[in-house]
C-alpha cells in the first residue's frame, strides 16, 4: 500500500523547483561529538569497567597484592530500525513536477523531488534518532532506551548526584546561573577538571544561560552583560560554567541536564554510513507497479559505561 501524499504545489516562478522543509532539528549529540560512537555493533557491545581499592601501601620486602580489582561490564544492545515509504509516480501527472518524468507512459520520480526526499528521510531520521538517545524507549516504535530512561532505573546512582528540578528554573535568565551551580557542586572530585567533562543542557537552558550572561540575570553580572555587551555579546561560540563545558544536546527536555565525561557515554550503531544512506528502488522492473520506494535500515542504542560518574538534574531516579 502506498505512503499516503498530500500534494499542494503549483507552478510559482523560476525558483519553484527548489522545495522547502521546515526547520529540522538535527543530531548534534552525534554531528558535534557529545558521545562516543561504536560503529559496526551488529547486536550488542560490552563495555568493560575496571574498579579498584587502595593500590599504594606500605612497602615490605615480599611481594604482597595491594589492591583488588573488580571487573564489572554494560551491556550495549542495539535495536534494529527503519523506515519505509512507497509513493506513486502517477500522483505527480498533474503537479508542475510532472514534466520532470518524461513523456513516457514509464514514469521515473522527479528527480528534483526525489534529491529532495533523500535528504528529508536522512534529516527526519537524525532529528528522532537525537531524541531517543536521550529520551527514547524501547518500547516506542522507532525508538530505544535513551541515556535519562536508563539512568532513572539505575539504582547505583549516588542520591547526592540526583539534583531534583522545579518544572522551570533551570530555564529562566533570573535562576539559571544558580541552578547550573547546583550540578556542578556535584560533580565527583575524581571527574571534575577532566578533559572531556561535559555539563549537557537542553537548548532552553542554553538560551537562558546566555540571556543571564547578557545582563538579566544576578550574581553581580551587572546590567551590560559580558564584556559590557548585553544581549549582543553571543555569536553561536562555544559556552562554559565553572571551567566546564557545556554541550546543548536537542534530545534533552527543557527541565533535563546531566554533568558526566564523553568517554563514559556510548552510542553504538551498526555502520555511520547507515544513518546518511537512503535507498530509491523504482518498483516498475520488478513488480510492474507504477510505484517507487523508500528505504532505509538501520539498527541503533546507547549506554554508559559508569553510572557513578553522572550527575543528573531534573531526572527522577525511581531505583534509588
């Protein structure tokens, strides 16, 4: 059965050819390497973990073990996706695309549309595939188990870093500074200062953060904002709080924020190309159909790696 299509073009002028999308919200969790990405996981990934107690003691003249080691493990597990769609070619006769088929009764899609396509499947794609990294469930089609619905069942959360959220003060200018202070208060001794230490915010804290730092918010900011510039002194550079990075991840809900490392947090999948390739096949050679489908697979999850060196906010952890 064909995808169904709702068609309202006509004929506009030159550029009438040139077919327009809304805005769509891309994958930057992946694009702008806020995780670490295992490709080529068929059905699941272990992630080793190796912990150990006091390595330095006192020195003797035997050789005595000074420390015990624990191996523990997480399990990546991958879920298998797709998406399809079948358009007809018939259905583009009568629009100003139909020119673009040929005069032959054996249609082809028009190629400015079918370029179109390509690219709004892969950006569609993109745009779900960053929300379920964070917010996803398993048991929603098209998604799986994000990184906030694996960490809310966790019990080995440490209570002290589950920082409890109203419904929006990590999103106003007037308490955003406050908030975020919250979060960086419990990052672990052993993670702060690391290297690929991230404070992962959703885009509506981000605005506020940079409003604040504009000149509305406390904390002795004053009225002209960074570098006396007020609102004007942000150009889309990158962004930190207490020397730590931030990093604005889409997938997060407005109330949702969490403080861990890169290197403790894994999206795997099974080729990097999969999440760009969109195949056309053109029914008519094979079915005799007047039909062209869309298709593309792939088979996606995520995990980490410590649950102990997270920090969350506004995410309730029923485990604990």
């Amino acid at each position: 059965m064909a995808t169904t299509l709702s068609l309202t073009t006509t004929y506009a002028g030159e550029f009438a050819s040139k077919y327009v999308a809304a805005a769509l919200l891309s994958s930057p969790t992946i694009e702008n390497g806020g995780v670490e990405v295992l490709p080529n996981v068929k059905y699941k990934q272990v992630l080793q973990k190796i912990a150990t107690d006091g390595l330095l003691k006192d020195a003797t003249c035997d050789f005595t073990s000074t420390s015990t080691v624990t191996l523990t493990e997480r399990v990546l597990t991958v879920k298998d996706l797709q998406v399809n769609l079948e358009l007809c070619k018939k259905t583009f006769h009568t629009t100003w695309q139909g020119i673009e088929q040929g005069y032959s009764s054996f249609d082809t899609l028009p190629p400015s549309f079918q370029e179109y396509l390509i690219g709004y499947v892969a950006s569609k794609v993109a745009a779900q595939n960053e929300v379920a990294i964070w917010n996803g469930a398993t048991a929603t089609s098209g998604q799986f188990d994000g990184f906030v619905t694996k960490i809310a069942l966790d019990a080995g959360l440490p209570t002290a870093q589950e920082i409890a959220a109203t419904s929006t003060n990590i999103t106003a200018a007037a308490t955003v500074i406050t908030e975020l202070g919250k979060i960086v208060d419990a990052i672990p001794a052993t993670l702060y200062g690391k290297e690929d230490l991230y404070l992962y915010i959703s885009q509506a804290t981000a605005r506020a953060y940079v409003r604040a730092l504009g000149g509305f918010g406390a904390s002795g900011l004053g009225a002209n904002g960074t570098n006396a510039m007020g609102t004007q002194w942000f150009n889309n550079g990158s962004l930190t709080f207490d020397g730590v990075k931030l990093f604005v991840a889409n997938g997060l809900t407005a109330t949702q924020a969490l403080a861990t490392t890169k290197s403790n947090l894994f999206f795997g999948l099974s080729l990097n190309s999969d999440l760009q390739e969109v195949k056309v096949i053109d029914m008519s050679e094979t079915d005799g159909s007047n039909n062209v489908r869309i298709v593309m697979r792939m088979a996606a999850g995520v995990q980490y790696a410590a649950i102990e060196d997270i920090v969350t906010y506004g995410i309730t952890n029923s485990a604990n």
